[in-house]
C-alpha cells in the first residue's frame, strides 16, 4: 500500500507545553483516507505519528485504525514527517 496524498495542518502547542506539531489527513493508493494523525515531537526532538484515537464510555482512549505491518506504518510516518518539513522549510 502506498502512501499518494498528505495534507497537514501545522500547529505548535509548545507555549502551553504540548509537543503536537501537525496534524495530517493521509490518503492511501488514492483510495482510503485516514484523517486525524498527528505528528508529535518527542522529548529527545524525534518526529512520531499517533493514530486516531476515540474514547469509550469508560473515559479510555482506543486507536480508530491499527496497521498490523510496521513497514505501512513507518511509510506513514515518513510521507507525514517529510511534509511537515518540507512546509515548516526545515
């Protein structure tokens, strides 16, 4: 599966001491769109991605979507991480 589109919508919550910096609506294979991911800086300045997540009726938060093949998963993270640089001219 291929990653064809991302749009990002850079944030900073660095002033009230949040480390999301973005966050994308990703399309796969110009067919299934996964929307809500955010990019997070890491403490150590790392760039990871956070699926979506909804809460239960118990006040828990659970992924939306799990891919099961970490290479998927990193394609993501990659297409969303060098988006958000190439916007933020780094």
């Amino acid at each position: 599966m291929k990653v064809t589109d991302v749009k990002l919508y850079p944030f900073d919550t660095s002033s009230i001491g949040g480390r999301v910096r973005a966050v994308a609506d990703v399309v796969i294979e110009d067919t299934f769109i996964i929307k809500g991911i955010n990019l997070i800086e890491s403490k150590h300045g790392g760039l990871f991605i956070s699926s979506p997540k909804k809460s239960t009726p118990k006040g828990d938060f659970v992924e939306i979507i799990q891919p099961i093949d970490n290479s998927f998963t990193e394609a993501v993270r990659r297409a969303v991480v060098d988006k958000y640089k190439e916007m933020m001219n780094l």
